[in-house]
C-alpha cells in the first residue's frame, strides 16, 4: 500500500474499497447460503415452502446452462447469468415467486478430448471444472436456488433423460389426431384387425417377432435404421449435420466427413414438423430466432408426380407442378433405390457421348459417380457451383403429362435426404436445371412466358426464367391445357389432373429431417435400450434406470486414418463385455441380451432440464405434474405455458431450442406436462468482445501486454495490429471476473457488465473503464455510510420538494427500465440520482437513502445488502418491496389546468403538460372545489383541452 492510499485509509477506515466490496460481499453469499435467501419455494413435495410465497404469481427465470470447460468463464460468459439475475431479483421485489437457478450441461466431446490426451477420466475432470465454474459463479453474487442445481451427468438426472427416451421409443405420432400416442394402442389396434399391416395383407397374429419389431420401428418416434450419415474417421464418431462445417470437415477438429450407411437411433421429430411450425406464433421470441427455425423446418407446397419407367414409377417432389410439360429430363440422387433397377446392360441406341462420361457401360457410370458424390457434404453438393456434374444412368421415363421419352440422370445436386430424392428438371426455369441441360446439352422447353422480353426459346438465354408472376405456354395436349393460366391456377389445375389420373397429389414437404440420435462414444447417456437375440431392441423396465455408464480403462472412440471412408465407428462401451452382455429378466424370464453400445448426443441433457429445476429431487417422476403446472403451465397471455424467460446466445437459435420443443410436445402428448412448449419469452444477450492483437504473422500476443503509443500498438517492442473479436484463450485476450473481482469486487463487474450497453447488443470489453462503476458505488457508499466512523449518516428529516422529485423520477424510470430488461439506462438513472444526492451536499433524508439502496439492489446486490443493514435493517434486502414511485413528483414541470363550470372557474390544478384527455377528466371530477359545486347534479358534457382547460357543463 503506497503511504498516501494508508493516510486516506487512517483518515476514513470506513470507506468503500475492494478489500472492503471482497469483505462485504464473501459475508453476505456465506448469509444468504446459510439463509436459503433464494430458495424458491414450490406448492408441495420436498421443496414445498412458506404458502403466502406459493400464493404470488411466478417467474421462472433460466439462463443456457454451461458447459463446464476446462479453461473456466471469462468476462464474457456471466453477461446473461448477471442479466437474468438483475431480472429476477427485480421480479422478487414486485411481489414474484421466482425460481432461478443454474444447472451444468457436461456431457459432451471436449471432456472427452480432454481425457483421451491427458487420460483423466471424463468424470474427473468435468466434475473439477463444475467446481471450478461454481466458485467463479458464486463470486458473482448470483441469486440462485442452489437445491435445484444439478449437472446432466449425475446419474439421478440421467435416469430422466432415459425414461424420456423410453417414452418416446414406446411412442407412434398419430396423423389424426395430430399427436404421440402409447404405441400399445398401435398394438392393441392391429391386434383387432382396426388397422391392418401396413404393405402386407397378413394379419398381425400371423407376423414373426422380428416383422412385428420391424413394422413398429417404422411408427415409433424413437428408431433405429441404416441411415447414411456423416462419418468422420478423424474423430472416430458420427456427426449431425449440424456439426459438419460447409466445405465437408468436422466443426470440432476439422476433419474430412463421409457419407455412409450405419445402424442408428433417430428421432422422428419430422412428425411435429407442422406444429413445431404453427405453435412459434405465440412465442414471445426474437423475430429473427423465429425464421431461423421456420426456415430450417422449411414448409414446401407442391405435388408429387409418378413418371414411369419400364413397370417402376420415379415419384418426383416439386413445387412448379404447372411446369410439367417442361419436364426434359429427370435426376436421381445417387444413392436413390431405384437407381440399380432402372439402369441396363449396355448404353441404349442414340446415347450422346457427354451422357456416358466415358464409361462402357451405364452400371459402370453409375458406380463410378456414385463414389465421387459419396465424398461430398450436402452442404457441398448444394453449392450454387455452376459447374454440375452428373451421368445418364441409360433408362428413359416418361412425362405423364407430354408423354415425351425423358433421359434419366444421377447427379449430386440432388439430395437423398430432401422430397423423394428425385426431381422432374425443368432446365428453362430453374438455374440449376439450366446449367446441368447446358453442360450436358439437354433440351428445354419454355413452358412460362418470359416477361422480360427475352423470347420464348431457351437456347438463345443466358439462365433460366423463374418467376411466378407470369403466364403458362407451350403447355397443352389433348387431354389437358395450361395455356394463359397464371402459376397458382395452373398449379391447381394439373394436380387435378394428376390425383384424376393416379399420378400424383398435391403434398407439403419440410426440409425438417429426422434427428440422428446415436454418438459413438463414451461421455454420453447410455441408451436404455437392450437386444435380444434375435436382434430385437427392448425398453429396460424403469426399475433397471438409471443405466449407469460402466467404468472402462479405455473410453476414447477408435479414430481411424482421416482420410480413410471404408472404415466403420467402434464404440468404447462395446469393448466392455462384461457389461454389453448381459442376462435379464425383462417379464418373460431370463434371458441373454446385447446391450447398446452408442450414446446419446450431448443435445439429450439439454431437452428437458427446465422441468428438473422444478422438482429436482424426486425419484417417481421426472416432475410431479402440480408442480409443473404451478411454474410453467399455460396462462394469461402463455396459451402453451413454459419458462417465462429463458436467456442465452442466438447461435442456438435451432438445434437446441428445436430439440427441447419437441420433447416438450412429445411429454406433453403423453400426459405428463401442462407445458406443449418449454420456453415461452426468449432473450438473445450480445457478446462481450475484445481487442485482438496480431503480430505480422497474423499470431495473436497476449492483449494484457500489449502498449499504446503515439496511436499504433507494441508488442516487446514490435508493431501488432488490433481488431475487435472474440474474448478467449485461444485469442490471448480473455479477462476473467475473478480478476475484476480482485481489482474491484463483483458488485462493480455486475454494474459495468450491464451498464455497456443494451443488453441484446455486442459490446467491447474495455478493463479501463471498470473503474467508472467502482466509483458510482464509493459515492453511493458515502451518501449513507461515514466513512470515518463506518455508521450510516442519514438524517430523519423529510426531504425537500426538489429531492422527491428526482427520487421519484429515478423510481419511476429505474422500474420500467428493469421490467423491459433496459439494465443500462436503469444504472443510468441511479447514477443520476445518486449525483444529485453528493451533489446537494446535505445529509441524505432515511427515506431516500432507504429507496435509493432498494432501486440499487438488483444491480449490486452485496452493497445493498450492507448499507441496508446499516441503516437499521435486520432483514435482508432481498425480498423487500421495490419502491413505487408517486407520480405527482414524476412529472417534470406542472402547469395550471384550469376547472370551469359553466364558464366559471370552480378549480386549479397542477397537471403534467403530458397529461392525457381521459385522466384531466378523471382529475377535474374528483376535484373537491368541483364535486362541492355540482352538489350532487349529473353531467350533461365535458369538455377538456388538455392540458390547459377542463369545461364541465352540468345537466
Ligand atoms: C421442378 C421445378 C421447376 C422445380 C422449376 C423448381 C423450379 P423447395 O422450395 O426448397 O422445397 N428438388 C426437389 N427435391 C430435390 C432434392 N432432393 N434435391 C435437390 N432439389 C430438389 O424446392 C423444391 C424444388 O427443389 C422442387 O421443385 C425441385 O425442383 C427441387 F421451375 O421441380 B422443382
């Protein structure tokens, strides 16, 4: 300590410093641990609690639960922590029960990683980092109720995510009545012969084990099939989609990704599609989250359409079904079924050299390219590439509509996984049709007027014309005409023609695929799930869950060669054959069972975690039913009830939030939620970024180290570049809140961490302005507290008019502001308030210190809580009421209105100039001076102009 700091601090022991902020905030978490302060109590069960709290209206109020990683948070992850607990402990002061906790999601690769470098067991080192991470968020002051925390890997937790799982396979969604249903009915309905067997005429008695297991696994939300999917060697795993990058490499590790076909668990949720669809209307979420998951459910209206070759049909998916007579040519996918089927022995008479791509014989083309597309993502093969590629598999089909003999390609740009996996092309209006009949030099035929006076012949165009604003030509026979009809009538008329026919239907598509649900790997849930064998899969009976992950010495995945497609994943838990085989009996005796040897994707914990945070404890049910419906079932303005605010990062704006709305709609079909949807306000918090620094090899150095002179920037004596980028380790310029926490305490990080900026907005870490808020917080110190005798200052005079006024202006401000999650303009007018207080010089009056320290509460809960103390309190601060403004001191200025009856003056009144018609009124009618003078007669008129004149003209 530098002997100025020690005479300031002998001069004034009492003054607000970080020593002083670590004091006061360690005593007041140890408090409210010892007290329970933020335990949310529940109707009934083992959280059950004070009845006159149950009886207020609820707020559940969550946060994206972390990944607890190895490197611990940065400044930048407690953004939405502190956000959401402003929040709530604004929502606990005007009158809420408010449950608000943090739980951690760790299953997941990187433990994984982690563990296979440095062999430390995935459970070791994921439960040191939630320690970790727990004592970094306990620092922070956050209002949690830490009896509902809990991480997805404890196994009371992973007995519920598998028991959902069980209910979801022992599901079937049924179409009509648009909703999951136990498939035992499915049973009991083809037992009774009510539905027959689909694509068979035997009865279900006559069906073996195997064709029942094999016709209930096509019904089943919950399936396993041989799906292609994405292989990755490099990482030993299958991938979603999602996981893979746009040029075909793993997101994690950046390895090459193939195409091939695996026995995997899916999830039906393309059963929900349309309600997935239909229920975010009355979801209070971001706009933009809301079209994300629209696009990515990707609704199509269309038809499909049967060409018949030799005695198969290609059924097509389109949306330009009123093109049809422009259909030239048709593409498979390459891996579509019918592909071997349809090709012949040799290339037919009259096959253009460009069609063969220099193969002797079609079985040989096909085979050849079907290789070459097997290397490529579909986001690759998607590609607006013009450049496509592709080759005539030798068969003909024919144009149900023009009768024409049309060749038949296969060509990557056409994906398995969308429609039928085939398309009728149309090359003179659609781009990619046009630049494949170009390459391969196909004919077109207009069959939509071009309206851009390019003509009606597509040899002389550059592209295709696609429009929907123009008319059908070319396109009549004998039996049908299109001509002169818009799109949409000619849509409407050749699916007529078409379901008249038996030859097609109109139809929607989603882009929505099934969600492959198996992982080869260790750090993950076991699937409870066993088979017998015959290779039949069974449901574990809920009495054998959890299924705990067995101890194994070897759990890292064997990866392979990256570049090597021909390999197949290994798991680890297949390697543990004691615990893969075993004997049980499942109700039939015992007998020997496989067990399954994927895991669940890391997606699973994360479905449903909402409802555990409500009754985390019970062991009969995932959640008792009341206590669902006490916090998140339907209500005012909720029709589908869920978490009333739920706050996170926009990249998860699909997977998890689509993932977690069809478990809920599937718990919600079966009967055990009020809640069809889990999330009803959703909240995207901007990122907190931060200076990159680069030498010239582009390296980052360490921001900490970094000099600013004369306007450039040193490193050790070189010049370095700065951009603005992500906060991070890798970037070398992460800051943590332990270290601000040191420098300042936490109560200054939460005050600078809201006041950046609008929260929903990306703001720039800058450690040097921290210091603004630590002194917002010594002068709020100073105004109630003396700093030489530690004792609070406040007089218990009344204040003056001007005093109440910014009070009161404060109070009125501070609370929409919070309501509206506006933290930074709310710390605005406190700071504001709190100037004029240190401003004044005078005393602070009780009573404003008093609702001066309740506004600053949410924000810097620990000073709170000390000065409240200090000024007499033995409770804490945390469920005091907030202050209510009074709204005569909240106008800024006054004028006369000016109370006329019959032309003479009866009142004055001092009003705001903003004052409102209805409420002048109102005001002028209460008056005294007026009711005494129309002594009890009615009212014939009123007139106001506000805010200068109230006429009242009696009857
Ligand atoms: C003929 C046609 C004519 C088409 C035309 C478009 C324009 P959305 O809107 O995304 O649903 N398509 C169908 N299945 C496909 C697949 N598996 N892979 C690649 N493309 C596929 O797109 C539907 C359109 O995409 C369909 O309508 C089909 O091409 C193509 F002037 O059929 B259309």
């Amino acid at each position: 300590m530098s002997e100025m700091n020690s005479a300031v601090e002998a001069a004034a022991p009492h003054r607000y410093t970080a020593a002083m902020a670590a004091d006061i905030e360690a005593r007041w978490q140890d408090f409210w641990d010892a007290e329970g302060t933020y335990e949310a109590p529940n109707p009934s069960g083992d959280l059950a609690g004070d009845p006159a709290v149950v009886a207020r209206p609820t707020k559940f109020i969550m946060d994206m639960f972390p990944y607890p990683s190895g490197a611990g948070l940065h400044v930048g992850h407690p953004l939405g922590y502190i956000a959401t607990d402003v929040f709530a402990r604004h929502q606990r002061m005007t009158g809420h029960n408010v449950l608000h906790t943090l739980g951690f999601d760790a299953f997941g690769l990187p433990a994984e990683q982690y563990a296979v470098q440095t062999g430390t067991h995935p459970r070791v080192s994921t439960e040191a980092n939630i320690e970790n991470m727990k004592v970094q968020l306990r620092r922070l002051g956050l209002g949690h109720d830490k009896r509902r925390s809990f991480a997805t890997i404890d196994p009371d937790y992973y007995k519920w995510t598998q028991w959902i799982f069980l209910q979801i396979f022992n599901s079937w969604y049924d179409d009509e009545a648009r909703k999951a249903r136990p498939v035992a009915e499915l049973i009991a309905q083809f037992e009774s012969g009510e539905r027959s067997v689909p694509g068979s005429t035997r009865a279900w008695s006559e069906l073996s084990a195997t064709e029942r297991a094999e016709v209930l696994g096509e019904y089943r939300l919950a399936y396993a099939s041989d799906a292609p999917v994405n292989w990755c060697p490099g990482l030993g795993t299958v991938l979603a989609n999602e996981e893979v990058t746009a040029d075909g490499r793993s997101e994690r590790g950046n390895f090459p990704v193939f195409k091939a076909k695996l026995r995997q668990w899916n999830m039906r949720i393309t059963a929900y599609a349309d309600r997935l669809l239909d229920d975010l209307d009355a979801l209070d979420w971001p706009e933009a989250i809301k079209l994300q998951q629209r696009n990515w459910i990707g609704r199509s209206e269309g038809a499909r359409v049967d060409f018949a070759v030799g005695d198969d049909a290609i059924t097509v998916f389109t949306t330009r079904q009123d093109t049809l007579f422009g259909a030239t040519y048709m593409v498979l996918a390459p891996e579509h079924e019918l592909v071997e089927k349809i090709v012949p022995a040799v290339w037919p008479e009259g096959t253009h050299d460009v069609w063969t791509g220099g193969h002797a014989t079609p079985a040989e083309a096909v085979d050849a390219y079907r290789k070459q597309a097997a290397s490529k993502s579909d986001v690759e093969r998607q590609a607006e590439a013009k450049d496509k590629t592709g080759v005539f598999t030798g068969a003909y089909a024919i144009n149900p509509v023009s009768g024409d003999r049309v060749p038949v390609f296969i060509a990557d740009y056409v994906l398995m996984g969308y429609g039928t996996g085939a398309i009728m092309a149309v090359p003179a209006h659609d781009s990619r049709d046009f630049a494949f009949a170009r390459a391969f030099e196909l004919p077109m035929r207009c069959v939509v007027e071009p309206s851009d006076g390019r003509g009606t012949d597509p040899s002389t165009w550059d592209d295709a014309f696609d429009s929907y604003d123009a008319k059908i030509v070319n396109s009549s026979n004998e039996g049908i005409s299109l001509d002169g009809l818009g799109v949409v009538e000619a849509k409407a008329r050749i699916t007529d023609w078409l379901v008249a026919r038996g030859v097609g239907e109109g139809t929607v598509n989603f882009r929505l695929r099934d969600w492959l649900f198996s992982r080869q790997r260790y750090w993950g849930e076991p699937f409870p799930i066993v088979y017998d064998e015959d290779g039949i899969a069974h449901a574990l009976p809920e009495s054998m869950l959890p299924l705990e992950l067995p101890e194994v010495e070897d759990y890292s995945p064997r990866t392979f060669d990256p570049d090597d497609a021909d390999t197949q994943p290994e798991t680890p838990l297949s390697r543990n054959e004691d615990w893969v085989n075993v004997t049980l009996d499942l109700g039939d005796g015992p007998k020997k069972y496989r067990r399954e040897t994927n895991t669940m994707p890391n997606w699973a914990g994360s479905c449903w975690y909402e409802l555990r945070y409500l009754d985390p404890h019970n062991d009969s049910a995932l959640v008792d039913p009341a206590i669902e419906r006490y916090w998140m079932g339907p209500r005012d303005g909720q029709p589908h009830g869920g978490v009333d605010l739920y706050v996170g990062g926009a990249e998860h704006a699909v997977l998890h939030l689509l993932y977690a709305r069809f478990w809920s709609k599937v718990l919600y079909d079966l009967g055990h939620v009020s809640s069809a949807e889990p999330f009803h306000k959703l909240y995207n918090q901007g990122m907190i970024q931060a200076f990159v620094y680069r030498d010239a090899r582009g390296i980052a150095v360490p921001a900490a180290e970094v000099e600013e002179r004369d306007g450039a920037f040193w490193y050790q004596g070189e010049k370095v570049s700065r951009v603005l980028g992500k906060m991070g380790k890798s970037l070398k310029n992460a800051v943590t809140p332990d270290e601000i926490c040191a420098e300042y305490g936490a109560d200054t990080l939460r005050l600078y961490e809201m006041a950046m900026g609008p929260l929903d907005v990306s703001r720039p870490w800058d450690t040097r302005a921290v210091v603004g808020q630590y002194r917002l917080l010594q002068r709020l110190w100073r105004n109630v507290v003396d700093e030489s005798t530690g004792e609070a200052t406040v007089v218990d005079t009344e204040p003056d008019e001007d005093t109440l006024r910014a009070l009161h202006k404060a109070i009125d401000g501070v609370s929409q502001d919070m309501a509206a999650m506006r933290f930074n303009t709310a710390i605005a007018k406190v700071t504001e308030l709190n100037n004029y207080l240190t401003k004044t010089g005078a005393p602070v009056s009780r009573s404003v210190a008093e609702r001066l320290v309740l506004l600053v509460a949410p924000l810097a809960p620990h000073i709170a809580e000390e000065l409240w103390r200090r000024l007499g309190h033995t409770e804490s601060v945390v469920h005091q009421d907030f202050p209510v403004a009074d709204p005569a001191y909240v106008v800024d200025e006054t004028v006369t209105c000016v109370v006329q009856i019959k032309g003479k003056v009866k009142a004055r009144l001092e009003v705001s100039p903003s004052i409102r018609d209805a409420d002048l009124e109102a005001l002028a009618l209460a008056d005294e001076g007026v009711v005494a003078a129309l002594g009890g007669g009615g009212i014939r008129k009123v007139i106001v102009r506000a805010p200068k004149l109230v006429n009242i003209v009696p009857a």
